[in-house]
C-alpha cells in the first residue's frame, strides 16, 4: 500500500479517502483526456472451508517430576536395576523397581533379633497359657485359691502383651529393611542422578530424579475473551514442534485454570500429548522441548472466502473493489472468520462475484480497469 505523507492536520490523507470510496471521475483537470485504465488481478469469490485457529507457544513439561529419596542413613552399595543395568540419566524403569540399595547388614541382623524375641514371646504365651488353664481346672475343683488364680491369668495377659511388642518390632525392623532397598514411586525415567555408589547418604537424601514421559503436558495462556468457546475434553488442539518439522501431534483441551491474570487478562489452559516411543525404543517428545499449539474455535465448511489483503479498511468501513465489465466498484462487505490469508465474508459479496486481487491500492470507484496476468513489482 502506498505511504501518503499528512499535512495540515491529516487533510491530505482525508483527500485521499474520499477520493477512493467517491471515485474521482474518467477525465483529468488538464481537459477531456481519458485516464489509462488501472492494470489489476482478478478471482471469483467461492464457497470453500474456512476454521478459526489461533496459535500458542509454550514449553512441554512432564506432569509428574519426583526426587527419590533415602530415608534411611548409610552407605549406597548399589544403583542399579535387578537385570545389572546401571541407574542413570535415560534409562526407563517400571514403578516398585529396586533401584538403589543402602548398607543393611545391621538392618538384617535387627530383624533376626527381632524374629528371635517373636519367638520367645509365643513360646512364653503358650506355657502362660497352660499354666493359666491348668489353675483355672483346680480353682474350679476347690483345689487353688482364688490369688493364684489371678496370677496365672495376670501372667498369660502379660505374655500377651509381650507378643504383641515382639511382632510390633519384628514389623518395625522388616520396615526399616525394606527401606535400605529404594524403589520407584511411578513409571518413569531418569532425569538427573545425584549419587553415586560409595557414598554416604543421609534420611532424606535425594538419590535420583524421575520423570513421567507419558502423557506430556503443555500450559498456555489464552486470552480470557476465549474461555467461552474453550470445552475442557473437547476443544481439539494441534501441537507442533520444530523437532519434527511438518508433523502434528493431536490432542484436546484437557482443562482450564479458575483464575485470570489480572495484569495480562490472560488463563492458563492445560494440554495432554500422547507421548509416543520411535522404533529405537527412545520418546518422541521431551520435557523442555518448545511446542506451538494452535487451537480451532470455529469452522465453516461452505463459507464465502476471500483473501485478507483484497479487503481494505476505510476509517471504519471494510470494502472490496467488485469488477463489472471494465469498472471496478467499491462494495462494503462483513468478515467473519479468519484463518491465515483467508477472511470469511458474511454480507456484500456472492458466490460468482469477480473481485480484484492485486492493484486494489492503486483503485478508487468506478475506474477503468485492466485485466493482467501478472502485475509489475509483483512477488
């Protein structure tokens, strides 16, 4: 579009408005000489497909990232998977799977201990038990008093209560065992080891990190105006990344944060990708990689279309020049949907009608016109 330079208070630019919505006429000032006709492009409007898709820039992220810990104090012997396979960066491993052992002789010895006290326990309570039947039998006959009664049963109560204690502490040392041998918490793989074997770790120490690969998710922020056309489970989203130029990983709006940045006017939306793994058994999406989503909210399958550039916008009108015979006339059309170079027209034009293309910056109503296949300067 040509640059017009204003002077005195925008009056020129003004001019030049008028004249291309009012036309300016078939004669030049200088006499009854015809202007040339304007050179242009031309195309018949028809109906064709047409979605509103708006595009989104975010970062994928994994929705579960969990540091693995030691909750017991000792030395690491071992990191490394059941099959011998060393725990580290990349490898994938199953939820319950050992991967790291802390020192547990001790441990081990504390639960031979404690099985070796459950078992005196239970031997005691069966011979207070036998004792206690047998004074009941000659309390019954008369035989025993009443004191030695109470005793024996006194007596069974308290091997009872000391059974219970030894299979409290037998759980307790099973517990603490257990805990030298440190598992997955889920289904992931490595992201960062922080330990190697040989070291001292302590209650709490973090060991490893992992990450689900499977789904993935990517977090957005869309304008607030959008959250009505937005459907949590049902919004078809479409997720590129420059990694895999051309390929689209298919997803959905899975759901919409409650709140609305109150700076930006802007809310976070979640997005779930079906990670996939190539035939080299490696994922195809990574935490980290930059993701473009874009999100259709509208479509139409026999919309009138048009490209954008062929609609011009005078103050707050929106035209396009219409061609009949060797004229071209201004028109005032209504876009709907945009998608791209393409804008929908919902009042002005009809199916069949032959618009211009190219050079409609150069026209102004009711001027002659040229048909060209190809226009000078033209990309």
């Amino acid at each position: 579009m040509k640059k017009w330079i204003a002077h005195g208070g925008g009056m020129m630019a003004a001019a030049v408005v008028a004249v291309m919505v009012s036309g300016c006429g078939s004669k030049s000032q200088e006499g009854e000489r015809e202007l040339l006709p304007v050179a242009i492009r031309t195309a018949v409007a028809e109906p064709s497909a047409i979605s509103a898709v708006l595009h989104f820039t975010g970062e994928l992220e994994s929705p579960l990232s969990v540091e693995v810990t030691s909750k017991t104090q000792g030395r690491l012997i071992k990191l490394e998977l059941k099959n011998g396979i060393p725990v580290t960066e990349g490898i994938e491993v199953e939820k319950g799977a050992v991967l790291a052992e802390i020192e547990h002789e001790e441990l081990e010895a504390q639960v031979s201990l404690a099985g070796a006290q459950l078992q005196q326990a239970e031997v005691t309570l069966a011979d207070r038990d036998r004792e206690r039947r047998r004074i009941e039998a000659l309390f019954d006959e008369e035989v025993s008093t009443e004191q030695a009664r109470d005793a024996a049963v006194t007596a069974h109560e308290s091997a009872k209560a000391a059974l219970a204690q030894a299979q409290a502490q037998l759980k307790l040392a099973r517990v603490n065992l257990n805990e030298a041998f440190i598992r997955a918490p889920m289904d992931g793989v490595v992201a960062e080891r922080y330990a190697d074997p040989g070291a001292v770790v302590g209650s709490s120490t973090p060991i490893l990190r992992l990450v689900q690969m499977m789904p993935l998710r990517l977090r957005i922020s869309v304008p607030a105006r959008l959250l009505p056309a937005l459907v949590p489970g049902e919004t078809a989203v479409a997720v590129r990344t420059d990694v895999y130029e051309g390929r689209v990983f298919p997803s959905q709006v899975d759901r919409i944060f409650p709140t609305v940045d109150p700076l930006t006017r802007t809310a976070r939306i979640e997005v779930l990708l079906n990670n996939e793994q190539g035939e080299d058994g490696k994922w195809l999406l990574r935490p980290g990689m930059y993701a473009t989503a874009e999100i259709s909210l509208a479509a139409r399958e026999a919309a009138l279309t048009i490209p954008a550039s062929s609609v011009l916008r005078v103050l707050d009108r929106q035209i396009v020049f219409v061609v009949d015979g060797d004229t071209a006339n201004v028109v005032d059309v209504r876009t709907g949907i945009r998608s791209g170079d393409q804008v929908e027209i919902l009042e002005g034009l009809d199916a069949g009608d032959e618009y211009v293309v190219m050079g409609q910056n150069k026209l102004t109503d009711g001027v002659k016109i040229e048909r060209v296949e190809e226009l000078v300067g033209e990309d």
